[in-house]
C-alpha cells in the first residue's frame, strides 16, 4: 500500500479505481485502441495500456450480484428499476401515456413441498407457526407442530419441520422448470385474454399486445418465486392505447386463470408441476396504495439478489467438493445434494442441475421482460457509456473525430481481476465504499 501510495503513477490509478465506481472485482485489461483515417490509413490516434499503472486498465465487473460487488450490483439495481419505471410512467423512449393503460403486479409462488418453519403477523402480531391442537406424528416421529413465533431473522424459517418429509427432489425440480413455467403461463394468459374477448390470437395481435417485466426472487425454503409486472398495449407497444374493451378486470381474469391451468412437466421422472395456490393480482396506479415508484422498487431490489436466503454458496458447486465441510445450511445441503443427485441422471442431463446446485436447481434470468415493455439494460449502460466518452472528449483524454471518416481497431485480452488487500482499502477510501472482499467461500 505504501509502495502505491508513493508511486509516480498513483494519481492515474486513482482515476481508474474512481472511474469504476467502487467496484470490489476490478477485471483487468491488456490492449490498445487504434484510430485510422479511413481515406488515408494514417494512424490519428492510438491508446495503449502499457502507459497504464501496472501495464492494465481496471474495469468494473458489472455484476448484478449484491454479494459480490455492492457498487456495481447498485448500478445493475439503478438501472432495473429505470427500465421498469419506464415502462410504467415513461422516460426513456416511452411515452408518458403508458402511464394510462392497465396494469397489474402478479406474483406467482412455487407450491408447497413439506411444511416449513414460517413468520406470520396478523393485526401486527405475530402468530404461531404452525399451531396444531391435534398435530399429527410423521412417519419419522416429528410431531407436525410449532407454536413458536419466530422472529425475522430466526435461523429456522424456511427449514422443514421434517427435513425427512421434506420433497427435496420436488423444490430443485420446480426451480429447474420454473422458467419453462413462466414462458407457458405468457403464453396461456394470451390466449385466455383472446379467448375472453372474443378474438383469435392473431385478431388479438392487431389490436392489443400485452407487455410484462419479471423478477425471480428466493423464499426462505429454498424455492423461486416471480414478480411482474403485465400491461395492455394497443398494436403498436406502449406508443398506443389499448381498445377500450381491454380492461384490466380481463386482464385479472385471465392471469387467474393461465396461471391454475399451466404445467411443466420433468418427463423422466414422470412428475408434473404447477404454480403454488398463493396468487396476489394488484393494480398499479400513480396515487394508490400500490404506486409505479413502489414497485420499480421492489422488483429492482431482488434484481441484486440470488440465493443468499436460503444460506447456500455465491459460486457453484464443484464435484470434488464436501458437502458436510462447506459453512451452508442443513436445509440448503440437502437441496444441493439433490441437485448432484439428480444432476447425474443421464436423463436429466439437459437441466444442469450439477452446474446450478448453488442456484438450487434455477438456471434462469432472475430479470426478463418482453421486447415491447420499455427500454433495455444494454441501452441504458450505451447511455451511460457515451456520456462517459462525451466526458473524455471534453477533458481531452480523447480526441474528437467525425465518426464516419474514422476506423476503430481494438484488441484487448483478459489480464486478471480484483485487488490486492491493500489497493482494497485505498480503493475503499477513494470511493466511499465499505471495505470488503467478495464472498469466495
């Protein structure tokens, strides 16, 4: 630290450690970018990190993981919930007026697979758990009964009452089948809101498009369950006012009822899945009880996260690894462990439940949408990439050229990531951010 601190080029490091944000992973690039008159083939300009403290220039991770990197995974947040609130209210390319048609915020639950240690409140109370005056004895001799009111950050919630009742095979299979569950239900939801008004699906497709952003988020139990948002459209996206006959009480009706009627089945093992019995449908206005600012909110939140909840690992699994020595939960060992169980089926090849056990079995996109909903992440970060270069051009680090005249070669190759101990806590003091490494167990 001393040493950095004392040397020459410590200045131009610190622009780059404050260039990328506070990010705690660095990657570390090797290269040069070379700018060509495209009439003469004269060399214009030419940048080159063997200029750059240590030869490399340090570029954030981009990670959406909050474990991770906090700072970059709050530019991933920041982003998520401008591209939701876009599509809610406007900005961004999308008119205001979207802020007129109908929308509501789904959840969709995973179903039960063995009761679990839960919190619950009524009137602001907390109740029992699962208070049984006559509770049954499993077949392992538990009695299916707690009268404890668990506290919010009590280690029992989300662990069954009987991890040997507990269908483990089942969770990890619905996390691995939850996507294809998703992709079902937009597709049901479209045909019943045609079937409801009267419409074939492609009489539908010229007059109304419905339009939706999701979020996966983990439960304590170890299972996924979706946020998202759906909205009706004309023909032409959020630039068009849906018909007045759809209305978001059809729109209701038929999320009720894709959502009761679609499965995913793992052939293999002959077991067919659903989406829990627990359906919240809500509408979203600008002054309610439900605002477009709350929910952008919440959906961005778990955009961040992963399976940190459940008390599992924030990288995958590896074959050689113990399951007994890693500093996990007994409830997210045994779901790991059916990960690798059933990861080594033939049969079951095509889900790479092994790859994904640290997943718990989920190998989709935590945030998707649908091509018309809003803006896209790759947008807002060009956005915030040409003003980065605007900036540069500005303060002269770049020089100005008409783009068409002007050919860019680039060559750059991976040179390592992070930072040392002590370049963290300079990083750290540079940027304002808490010290820290990632999580690497």
């Amino acid at each position: 630290m001393i040493d950095r601190l004392n040397h020459p080029d410590y200045d131009r490091w610190a622009s780059q450690i404050r260039a990328t944000g506070g990010c705690r992973q660095p990657i570390h690039l090797r290269g040069k970018v070379d700018h060509y008159d495209q009439a003469t083939g004269q060399l214009l300009h030419r940048y080159t990190t063997r200029t750059e403290p240590d030869g490399i220039l340090r570029v954030p991770c981009k990670t959406r993981r909050a474990s991770r990197c906090p700072a970059c995974a709050e530019t991933y947040r920041a982003d998520t919930y401008q591209l939701i609130r876009a599509g809610l209210v406007g900005g961004k390319g999308v008119p205001e007026t979207v802020s007129a048609h109908p929308c509501l915020f789904v959840t969709l639950t995973a179903p039960s697979f063995g009761a679990v240690h839960v919190r619950r409140e009524k009137n602001g109370k907390v109740l029992p758990c699962h208070a049984r005056r006559n509770a049954d004895t499993c077949p392992h001799g538990q009695v299916m009964s707690c009268t404890a009111r668990h506290s919010a950050d009590d280690s029992r919630l989300g662990e069954p009452l009987c991890p040997d009742c507990y269908d483990y095979e089942g969770s990890v299979l619905f996390n691995a089948i939850s996507p294809e569950l998703w992709r079902r239900f937009t597709e049901a939801l479209r045909r019943r809101f045609a079937k409801l008004s009267g419409l074939t699906l492609k009489t539908l497709r010229e007059q109304a498009v419905i339009s939706f952003a999701k979020v996966a988020e983990y439960q304590r139990r170890g299972l996924v369950h979706f946020h998202g948002v759906i909205r009706l459209d004309g023909p032409d996206g959020p630039t068009s006012p849906p018909p007045a006959w759809a209305t978001a009480d059809a729109l209701a009706d038929a999320i009720q009822h894709a959502a009761t009627v679609v499965t995913a089945e793992v052939k293999p093992l002959a077991r067919t899945f659903r989406w829990g019995e627990q359906l919240d449908i809500r509408r979203i206005t600008l002054d309610g009880e439900l605002t477009e600012q709350a929910v952008a909110a919440y959906i961005a939140k778990y955009a961040t996260k992963a399976a940190e909840c459940v008390g599992t690992l924030d990288r995958r699994i590896q074959s050689l690894d113990d399951l007994d020595a890693l500093p996990i939960r007994p409830h997210a060992r045994r779901l790991i462990d059916a990960c690798m169980r059933l990861g080594a089926l033939e049969d079951l090849a095509d889900l790479r439940l092994i790859q994904w056990a640290h997943m718990l079995g989920f190998r989709g996109h935590f945030s998707t949408k649908s091509r018309r909903y809003s803006t896209t992440l790759g947008a807002l970060r060009a956005a915030r990439e040409e003003h980065m270069r605007a900036e540069n051009i500005t303060t002269g680090r770049l020089p100005l050229f008409k783009e068409d005249t002007v050919l860019v070669i680039a060559h750059w190759e991976y040179a390592g990531q992070g930072l040392t101990l002590g370049d963290q806590i300079l990083a750290a003091a540079l940027t304002g951010t808490q010290l820290g490494a990632p999580n690497d167990l």
